[in-house]
C-alpha cells in the first residue's frame, strides 16, 4: 500500500481494517502493539516535516556548533595563560582565581557565539521549510531562495544595499553547501 495515496477518495481497500498483513516475525497477538507503534511512527514523521520542528532543531544545532566553535577558538587564545601579557589585576590573581575568570570569559563567548550560529540555523532552516512547503519541491532553488531571504534579513540593519549583498552571498553559500554535499547524485550502475 502507498501512503501518499492511502486517503484520496474513491480507493477502496484492498483488506479490511486491522486485517492487513503482517510483517514477518509479528503474531496476530502482537497486532495492537504493532498497530500502536505504526501509528505512532507517523506521528512522529508528520512532526519531523513541520517546519516549527525542523526550525527549532536546526537552532538548537546551530546553538551547539557555535558553542563549540567558540570553545575551539577558545583553547588556541589561551595556549600558555602565565606567559601572557601580566597586568597589575592579573598579578594579583592566584591560579584559581585565574582559571575561574578564563572559564567564565569562554563560557560567555561560547553563549554568544551559539545563539549567533542558533539565530541564523533556526532562521534559513524555517524560511527553507516555508518555501519547499509552498513550492511542494524539493530542489537546490529551496536552499538559495532561503539563502538569500536569510541573508537579505540579517543585513537588514544596514540598509537596503547590503541585505540585497548579504542576500546574494547567503545565497551562493547555500547553492555551494548544496551541490557540494547534499545534492549528489549517485552514479548508476549496469
């Protein structure tokens, strides 16, 4: 049975509701759990295509790849933290004191950096969702139309010139990102 054409009208059944045949290796006792978990499985599929889903989740993605970004960046600033530059505040400072203060200065930058990276994640992935769902394509003109609306919005502040520039580069980021990686076509085989 094809799941896209089980609810159009005028298709009848070809078995009886809760009569269908089971997998192998699933009794008829085990039907209702079995039933359970397929209904289950497409609750949870027609969450994973709602665009709220899916912006949420490249936010919280992107939150944690700023973060760790940060925290890279991080630990080549402070490679020898006694050899640095010594201000009269800094010498005072035991190495507890010392540590506690470089931990904090990270764990700000890692904030800032992950809701910078979540912000612009949550951004293209919702506008990217919006426009495959309006289109009903899936296609590389998704990701660069995204791009450049993405783009165009976080240069907004700027003026018009650059949100168009911003738009343009987002855009030509996103078409390179998807036809680098993700749009790969496997070669066919005889």
């Amino acid at each position: 049975m094809n799941p896209s054409t089980d609810n159009l009208p005028g298709r009848v059944p070809i078995w009886a509701p809760h009569k269908e045949p089971l997998p192998p290796g699933v009794s008829e006792e085990d039907r209702p759990f079995y039933e359970q978990n397929k209904r289950w499985e497409g609750y949870m599929t027609s969450a994973m295509e709602s665009c709220p889903v899916k912006t949420v989740l490249a936010g919280g993605a992107g939150f944690g790849i700023g973060a760790f970004f940060s925290l890279m960046s991080a630990s080549f600033a402070y490679e020898d933290p006694y050899l640095r530059s010594r201000t009269v505040a800094q010498a005072e400072l035991n190495t507890t004191q010392k540590a506690g203060a470089i931990f904090k200065e990270m764990g700000k930058n890692m904030w800032t950096s992950g809701k910078s990276f979540g912000k612009i994640g949550a951004l293209f992935a919702g506008i990217e969702c919006v426009i495959e769902s309006y289109r009903a394509k899936n296609d590389i003109y998704n990701s660069v139309s995204a791009g450049f609306v993405a783009g165009g919005i976080l240069a907004r502040n700027s003026g018009p010139k650059a949100a168009v520039g911003g738009g343009l580069a987002f855009a030509a980021f996103s078409a390179a990102i998807d036809m680098l990686f993700l749009r790969r076509e496997t070669p066919e085989e005889d």
